[in-house]
C-alpha cells in the first residue's frame, strides 16, 4: 500500500506538472507516428543513434527526442509531418558540424532529421549543373564532380562538413575570391517546408524562398537536394605559403598593413588564401589557379611588400590540392565519420582595419593570445578587395548579407580547443576580449558575424542581428509567412516578426 501511495503521488505530481510540456517525454508519441509513416529511424541506443547523436564540438552534447534517417524527400515530408503533429522542434542535420550542435537542435528534446544517407551526386554536361542531395559531404561532392568532366564549384576545404549547411549559409574556401562561395554557385534547391508540402525554388520558382535559402536556409524548411553550377577544373593549381615573422605587436601591424593595402588594391583574381596563425607560427597559405611561374608573377607584389619570399609552393592538379589541405583526412567520406573536438570558436567580417583598431588587436595577439597554452588558432581569410567574386555579388541578391567591398574585406574564424578534458570555464574570456579588440573601435554597420562559425554564447536577438543584419527583417517576415509556429527551430533561429 505504502508503494502504490508514493506511485499514486508521484503521477498526481507528474499530472500536475504536465509532463508532455517535456519534449523528451513525446518520445512514444514521435516513435508511433514515425513508424506508422514508414520513416526509418535511428534505434535508442543503438551504434547508428551514437554516431547520429555525436556532436563535431564535444563541448556541447544535446539528446534527441528521435532521430529519422531518410532516404527519400517522401521520407522527409512524413517526418516533418510528425515532428508537427506531435508539437516537437525539427531540425535537419547533414554533416554534423555545427559549432554550436544546431543540427541537434542546440538544446535537448529536438526532433534530428539525419540526411547523410542522401548522399547522391549527379551531373549534367549539357547543362554543367550539378544536383547533389543535402547529405553529401564536401569531399564526395568534388571527388564525383571530377570524376564527371573534371568540373568543380566553389566550397570549403573540410571534406567532412556537410554540403547542405556549408552551402546554404555562405562557403568559404580556396576557390572563394576566384569564384565566389558556395551559396553564390546554388542555382536551384528542392525543400520541405513546415506543412510537409515539398517545393522547387531558383531565381523563377518560389523566388522569395530561394533568395532566403540562400544565406539563412536552416530556418524555412528542410532542404533535402541543391543545383549547383560548375566551372571546369583548373588543369594546374600551386600551393603555397609564406612565413611570417609576427613575433611582436609591430611585425603584426607592419605586415598586416601591407596585406589589406595588397588586397584592397586588387590581389589577383586567381589568387586565394588566409593568414592562419597559432602559437608556433603564422603563415600566408593560400591556393593559386595556375602555375607555380604565374604564381611568382602574380604575388611577387605582395613579397615586396612584405619583404619575404615564397616558403613553400608545389604545383597539383585539382584534386591534388583539395587532398593537400585536407590534413591527412580521407578526401571521399560519407559513413561512418567521428571525427570530433572540443572547443570555442568565435567569427568576424571586417573592412580593412583603421590603425588604432590594428594596434589594438596585434597587441591582444602579442600580450594574450601568446600566453594561452591551448591549442587556439586565428585564421584571416582574404575575402574582399576589388577583384573578390564575393563582393561582386550585387547586395541584395542572397540573403548572405556580406557583400559590401568596402566593408567586407576579412573573414575571420577564432578558435580555441582543448585536445582532452573538459573545455574551461574562464576560457571563454579569451576569444571575447579578441574579438571585442576589433568590434570596440569599429562601427556596427562595419563588422558582422559567420553563422557557419555560430557561437552559441550569443543571445537570439544579437545573433539574429550580427548574422544577418540589413537582411533580418526581410528573413523575419518570410519566417512569419512559412513557419509562424517555429517548427524549425534553434536557440539563434530567425525569429518571426
């Protein structure tokens, strides 16, 4: 009797609290639904649920409240049909690699879609697009478009991050400043919007959808195919690097001068690269599409300028340099994939930065950044300047919104990992105060952030705002008409008006 007082007790407490307020607690209801719509799922538990639950960034582990793993858009639509039918946040999830865990939903209780079983690439030589399915992986994507023509489009050097959220948020790489980003190539995309209706969109169809998935497309819908344009592979392509002697507040402000003067002038259309920078050393590395004695013509400016010579430069052909910058990792990845870290990372687009603000930021790099012991990094990539393709872009063509050539001249990616334990407590403060070193004496219509770089630090109302800025609001209404409820949500979600 005495038991079944304290069970009698407990469920009036458990009634009374609501326990189908808990997203967690509609796990039978989501698990039924699913399984009458024939979706396939991911067992509790089991070795797929471990690797799909699997956060890139260790730091932040969130659990599910199912995960469906899709082979069909028919799939998909029945999925989202669930998720809404049992009142669960949906979130799409294609290479895992989110800083912040999105692709988990950010918190606990998400509802995962993992796409990485639609991983097809296909192509169409009289056409030169691509349609490549929202769970590719980079490193499948260029290995099947050179295998199809030797074509390729313009994405990051990672071969693990997904093709969907690279892509539809920016996409940054070594082919950027020639070519443009990823986002700039899509020209098509095939999404599942939050009434399970599935839609094409591209410049004719659906357009206001398509300008939107375009830079914020992980708030409208679950996209689950994209077209790509292609150009023709460069037969020959030079690696190569620059060491700079940065050792002090004044070597980092004379050479970082001489760089964004170079790159506001006009770096070469065919030149790419970053200034990557750690406690051991700091490098120009970069990817030149041609050879290695145009190479020495086309940066020889910048060598005098910087008084330096060449490190290091080997000529590849195409593939060859995506698997130089792939740092040993397997280039054609899809499953099983556990590569993980632990770690802060933090993001920046900047104009070319006036002297008090350089001043500023080298002396944070000589006074702080030196004296931390982890593994941290800086990269600055070479983003703007009046031959980018980036920048080239009219502004109000996508919403990505960092188009302005006077403006938007670096992108930058801070990031500080620890390569075992726990990330610390107080070191947050590191890659904050870095960040607020350049933020503190530029303008707000001057700088914004990478949502491919989130830091989940920031709240919904400033993240909203750094990552989009002029186009929020456009974003917000949109959000307002196709998804009023949320049903795509995270924590740094576009919010609707």
């Amino acid at each position: 009797m005495h038991l079944q007082f304290v069970l009698s007790i407990t469920l009036v407490g458990l009634a009374v609290a609501n326990p189908l307020s808990s997203p967690l607690a509609k796990r039978a209801a989501i698990d039924d639904c699913l399984r009458a719509a024939n979706v396939p799922v991911d067992a509790p538990n089991s070795n797929d649920w471990r690797a799909d639950a699997n956060p890139f960034n260790q730091r932040l582990k969130y659990t599910p409240v199912a995960i469906a793993v899709p082979t069909t858009v028919a799939q998909v639509q029945a999925a989202v049909s669930c998720a809404a039918k049992v009142g669960v946040k949906v979130n799409p999830k294609s290479g895992g690699h989110s800083y912040a865990s999105f692709g988990l939903g950010g918190e606990n209780g998400h509802f995962v879609v993992q796409l990485d079983r639609m991983n097809a690439v296909t192509y169409d030589s009289a056409t030169q697009i691509a349609t490549v399915q929202a769970g590719a992986r980079l490193g499948r994507v260029a290995t099947a478009l050179y295998n199809n023509g030797k074509r390729a489009f313009s994405h990051g050097t990672c071969p693990g991050v997904g093709v969907a959220g690279h892509s539809l948020h920016g996409g940054f790489g070594f082919s950027s400043h020639t070519h443009g980003l990823a986002v700039d190539a899509i020209v098509g995309a095939t999404v599942v919007l939050a009434d399970a209706s599935v839609i094409e969109t591209s410049q004719t169809e659906n357009p206001h959808i398509f300008w939107a998935l375009r830079g914020a497309g992980s708030n409208f819908g679950i996209v689950t195919s994209l077209k790509f344009k292609t150009f023709a592979a460069p037969s020959q392509v030079t690696v190569f690097s620059i060491n700079l002697p940065w050792n002090n507040a004044s070597a980092i402000v004379q050479g970082w001068s001489a760089i964004q003067d170079w790159l506001k002038a006009g770096m070469p259309k065919e030149m790419n690269g970053r200034v990557f920078g750690n406690r051991m050393q700091t490098q120009i590395q970069g990817l030149y599409h041609g050879t290695q004695d145009q190479l020495q013509t086309a940066i020889q400016p910048l060598l005098t300028k910087l008084n330096a010579q060449l490190s290091q430069q080997q000529q590849y052909d195409w593939m060859g340099a995506f698997s130089y910058y792939t740092y040993g990792q397997q280039v054609d990845v899809s499953r099983p994939y556990n590569l993980v870290e632990t770690f802060y990372s933090k993001s920046l687009v900047t104009p070319a930065l006036p002297d008090d603000v350089l001043q500023n930021v080298a002396n944070y790099w000589d006074q702080k950044a030196r004296s931390n012991n982890r593994g941290w990094f800086i990269i600055i990539d070479l983003y703007g300047g009046a031959n980018s393709a980036i920048t080239k872009v009219d502004s109000n063509a996508t919403a990505y919104p960092f188009r302005d050539p006077n403006n938007h001249l670096f992108l930058y990616e801070f990031y500080d990992r620890v390569h075992s334990g726990s990330y610390p407590s107080n070191g947050f403060e590191f890659l904050d105060g870095w960040v607020k070193s350049f933020t503190d004496g530029l303008t707000t219509d001057q700088w914004g952030m990478y949502i491919n770089y989130a830091d989940p630090t920031l709240n919904r109302t400033t993240a909203q705002d750094v990552y989009y800025r002029k186009n929020l609001p456009k974003l917000r209404a949109l959000k307002t008409e196709l998804d009023p409820t949320e049903l795509f949500y995270y924590p740094q979600a576009v919010q609707p008006a």
